[in-house]
C-alpha cells in the first residue's frame, strides 16, 4: 500500500512538472494559407508566382475568393519559348 502512494505521488509530480514546462497551445484555429502563399510554398510555382505579382494580381488572389485558378508549374513554364514569355510578362492587360 505504501509503495503505491509513492508511485502516485511521483506521478502526481512528474506531470505537474511536465505542465509547467509544456508549450501553450492556442485554440485558436491557424489562418489558411492564401493562393500566393500556397504557390510560393509549394516551390514549384515561381513563374506562376512572379507573373501574378508582374500583373498586379497578388493582392485579390490574397483575399477572400472563391477563386479558382489553374497553375502551371515551373515545369510547365520551361517549354514556353522565352521571347514568348518575355512578351507576355511585359504586357500586364494579357496576364
């Protein structure tokens, strides 16, 4: 009987440590990630990325949509002839 008391005591101290030295954790649910935010970590949306912000675009696709857009990848990018992206980059109605 008396070792069980000493097991419970111990326990009882080994989380009221564990409390005291534990991360608070906030309730409050984590903001999603915006469609900017979304592409820029993802990696491989860097094209995509700069054009929208070359555009003009990077604040309205940061807030509330709903938005839907389809984006190619860097990959994607890669087999469009430069001249033709240089073009398109410098015409901010065509983005």
């Amino acid at each position: 009987m008396r070792r069980n008391r000493k097991f419970v005591a111990l326990a009882a101290v080994a989380v009221l440590s564990l409390s005291a030295v534990a991360p608070v954790v906030s309730a409050t649910p984590a903001a999603k990630p915006d469609i900017v935010q979304t592409a820029v970590a993802a990696g491989q949306f860097k094209t995509l990325t700069k054009l929208v912000k070359q555009a003009g675009l990077a604040g309205t696709l940061q807030t509330k949509g709903p938005f839907t857009v389809f984006a190619p990848s860097d990959a994607a990018f890669a087999k469009v002839p430069k001249s033709t992206l240089a073009a398109l980059a410098k015409d901010k109605a065509k983005l």
